[in-house]
C-alpha cells in the first residue's frame, strides 16, 4: 500500500510537472498575426512573450496578438489593405477560457500563459500582468496638453469635450429609447453625471439629448452643484416633446460665453448639426465650435443610400451629403462670427477612412485624431472592432492653437450589462456606448511642432532590443503600432528607465506623458 501510494504521488508530481512546463513563444509580424500559427502548439502550454488584447468581451471572451480594428477605421474602403485587413480580422481571435468572468475589451495581458486547446481556443493558466482594467482607467486620466519643440509644455486654456449621451431622457420616458421609468432616468443621470464632473470641461457639445431645453437644463444645473463652477446651456429655442434628440451645448459661464445666434443645418437629418461662437471671457479670443450628429447606418436604404457591399454600410450617400453641407456653411459661419476658426465635433457614424470624413479632409479640415494618435485612436467597440465614430477635426487657422486631443475609453470597451437599465452599477463607466472626446485649445498661441507630422521628438534610446526612456521619471510611457494596437503601457519609475515588454522590430508610435505635457515620436525598431 504504501508502495502504492509513493507510486501515486510520484504520478501527480509527474503530471503536475508536465502541466507547469510552458514553451516561450514570440511571433514575427503581430499585425497580420491569424490563429493558423497557433496549430502546431495544439496540446501545449505556451507563454506568449508579446502582449496579448481581449478583443471581446460578449457571449464569450476572445483575445488576440492585436487589437481588431475595423476596416473602414485603418483603410479605404475596398482597396488591398482593407481586404487583407478583413481577411486578418476574420482569422485572428481565439477564445480565452478559465478566466474571470469581468473583463473589459482592450486589456492588455502580458506574460500569458494558456494551454492551447486548438487554434482557436485556449485556457488561461496565468500572467504576469493586465493592463487596461477599470482600476488602471480610475487612476488615468488623458492629457489634452503637449510639448512644443524645445520642450516648452504648451497648456490649453479651453477644454473643449463632444459626447454621446445615448438617448439622454428627463421627461417622455418609456417610449422604446432611452429610460423607460423614473428609476432608470435616475441612474442613466447618475452614471452620465459621474463622468461629466471629473471631465470639468469648459464646455461640452452633447448628441443624443432631448429635444427642448430640459435635459439641458438638468446637466447643467448638476454640474454646477457638482463641481462648483458655473455652468448654463446654449437656449436654441426648441420646444418639441418625446424621446427625440437633437445636438446641443453646455458650457461653463466662468470660462467662455457664446455670442450670435446657433446656427442650424438641417440637412438629411434636423436639430443635429449645429454651429455656435464661443468667445473666451479672459482675452476676447474665439472659435466657432460645430457639433453634428450624422445619420446613423441602421434603417433601410435605397439606391445611393443602399449598402454598397464597401463597408460603409447604409446611408453613406447621406453622410457625404451632411458633410458637404457643412463645409459649404463654414464660410457663412466664419462671415456672421466674425472668427476664422473651425472645430468640428460630433457622432458621424462615418469611421475614419470613409467618404463623409474624406471629404471633409479634401475640403481642408485635419483629422486630431490621427494628428495626434497615428492609427490608435478609437472611440467605440462594434462586435470586437473598435474605431472611431466620434470625431474633432479642425481648419488650418485653428490647427496651431489645439495642445492635443484624447479620447476617454470609460464607454466603448465596458460590457452592456453595465448599462443603467441592465445593472445597478452607478459608476461613470458604460454611461453611453461611445467614448467622450476632449479637444484642448490654446487660443491666442501659435504652437510649433517638431516636424510635418506633428509628433514631438523625446529623448529615448533602443538598446539591446528593448527600449530607454530617459528623464520622464513618475510619468507613463504607451507604445502603440501604426495599425491601432497599444503593444505596451505604463509607469515611468525611474530617470533613466528601460521599458521591459519585448517588442519586435517595425515601427512605433511612442508616447511619454510627463511633466505636465506629452511627448510623441515616430520609430523604427530594427536590432
């Protein structure tokens, strides 16, 4: 028996080995990394040396060596890069099981560990670290200031932030959008408001509102009471009843006042593209500020409005057409203010590659996203394919005054059931189905950058492999790919400080918040 025994503890520790023992795994080109290359582990535990990113977080959770984008966000519609994108996109997440059951889409893992069960479904053993969660978002928050070359911080002196508000209801509830009772308009006001009130913009251009003066009325009054400021809202005149929405703008009397009367382009769809003058109450300095919220892809479309099969989905006819609209108003607007400077903001339900957005860059608008950001930027999460619906583009005059644009991930990567109506979750996250975008704005300046692509220069090093980043200490370094994906993060613990997390050679976008400011440079990694 006790032979037996020693043979059974013998066995276990055996088999307790065998479970442990991992291979280390690195792969060439994450970018166009699919699944396929997961076969020939099938039956083996791995260690993935490259980060890996919860891509969904539904019905079951998925991962993948890169964030999944979706096409029309990263390529123009229909050309080679954006098929091979959505061929990449359709081969390249695997499910994770014998994780826990809460985890927002975007984590980073790093050092996973997982058995391969086959090419596509694997078991969480362990890791060294996740990044990305709800903790990491409490603590962060983004930075809308930068570095002018020489290393001069440029601060904003205007804050300016767009939000969806996702069927934001006082009165007329229970008609099918947004709270159907009193008590889910309480919460949804809750959850909008916990947000709101840590943002403290200056002023604030929400879509999804409603109609009449209301609901405006009520955020307004709340964020005053909340934050201590002053705050009122832009009086368009309206009076309509029901759960209709409209664009409209809260602003804090302390910092800014508007001046001329809104003006309204209801072209395709009405009360959802606005333009209003604002003017800084300290120096007299201003800009025209146009909110939109464009017609949306669902529905039924015919002819041009059909689903042309190129991804744009239906209604693109009708976007472009609201696009064009506004760039024809522009010089009516810039006429009647007085005031040469544009920013565009809002819900275009157009994601960046798209012909809405195309034209407005043709007509001479710049896209801060992608000014600011490369390919990382995105604000909202459709089956596991982020990008960004959610825009702030500007004309050339406004162009040297913006010290940066950010976008807040509190919405796009939370699951639905954190919503108002699904949860008793009180807290600022999932408070819409888009994330708020912040645009800072240093009027009067003239702020230079460091070269044509507007991304500064720090002082870092690759050494080794691994790259050195040198006087940021207690600042936060992110390193993203051109392609969207966030390959690491986080903080900055010493002066001369050595990023850990294995990167292969390609290019980079690198960020270093410190300081007060944010430092930007494009690299190449090549060992």
């Amino acid at each position: 028996m006790r032979k037996l025994r020693s043979y059974i503890f013998l066995l276990l520790a055996v088999c307790s080995l065998a479970v442990c023992a991992q291979t280390d795994v690195s792969f060439s080109d994450v970018q166009r990394w699919t699944t396929a290359e997961l076969r020939s582990y099938a039956g083996m535990t791995i260690r993935f040396t490259q980060p890996v990113y919860t891509c969904n977080n539904y019905s079951s959770l998925t991962a993948s060596l890169h964030r999944v984008m979706s096409p029309t966000n990263q390529c123009y519609p229909l050309t080679a890069e954006y098929n091979e994108l959505l061929t990449v996109n359709g081969n390249s997440c695997f499910t994770l099981g014998g994780m826990s059951e809460y985890h927002r889409m975007g984590e980073t893992i790093f050092g996973l560990v997982a058995q391969v069960n086959s090419s596509s479904s694997l078991t969480f053993v362990s890791c060294d670290s996740i990044r990305g969660t709800r903790e990491d978002m409490e603590r962060g928050y983004p930075s809308v200031d930068m570095s002018e070359e020489g290393g001069n911080v440029v601060k904003h002196n205007l804050l300016v932030c767009a939000a969806n508000l996702e069927y934001y209801l006082v009165e007329n509830l229970g008609t099918g959008f947004g709270p159907d009772n009193a008590s889910e308009q309480t919460k949804q006001h809750t959850k909008v408001m916990a947000a709101l009130s840590r943002i403290r913009a200056d002023i604030y251009g929400f879509v999804e509102i409603e109609q009449g003066q209301s609901a405006l009325a009520k955020i307004a009054n709340s964020l005053t009471a909340a934050t201590g400021r002053n705050y009122s809202y832009v009086d368009d005149g309206g009076s309509s009843r029901g759960s209709y929405t409209k664009a409209g703008y809260v602003y804090c009397k302390d910092v800014v006042e508007p001046y001329g009367n809104m003006l309204q382009n209801n072209n395709v769809v009405s009360n959802r593209k606005q333009m209003q003058g604002f003017r800084m109450k300290a120096g007299g300095e201003s800009f025209i500020f146009s909110l939109n919220h464009f017609k949306a892809k669902s529905g039924t479309g015919s002819g041009a409005n059909a689903d042309q099969g190129d991804g744009q989905g239906i209604f693109n006819a009708d976007r472009v057409k609201e696009a064009q609209t506004i760039l024809s108003e522009c010089p009516k607007a810039q006429s009647y203010y007085s005031e040469d400077d544009i920013l565009i903001m809002g819900d275009l339900n157009a994601y960046a590659k798209e012909d809405p957005i195309t034209t407005l860059i043709n007509g001479g608008m710049t896209d801060l996203h992608r000014f600011f950001h490369a390919d990382s930027s995105y604000s909202y999460t459709f089956h596991g394919q982020a990008g960004y619906l959610d825009h702030a583009l500007c004309n050339s005059s406004l162009l040297s005054q913006v010290t940066g644009m950010s976008v807040w991930h509190v919405n796009s990567d939370e699951h639905d059931r954190y919503t108002y109506d699904k949860s008793s979750d009180l807290t600022m996250f999932r408070y819409s189905d888009h994330d708020p975008v912040l645009v800072g704005l240093c009027l009067g300046s003239n702020i230079s950058r460091a070269d044509a692509q507007q991304i500064q220069e720090v002082k870092m090093s690759w050494q080794e492999g691994k790259m050195h980043i040198e006087n940021a200490e207690q600042g936060w370094f992110l390193i993203a790919s051109p392609f969207g994906c966030v390959m690491c993060e986080g903080r900055i613990t010493s002066e001369n400080y050595v990023v850990q997390e294995y990167l292969p050679n390609g290019l980079y976008i690198i960020n270093v918040y410190a300081n007060g400011g944010v430092n930007r440079v494009k690299y190449y990694k090549i060992d």
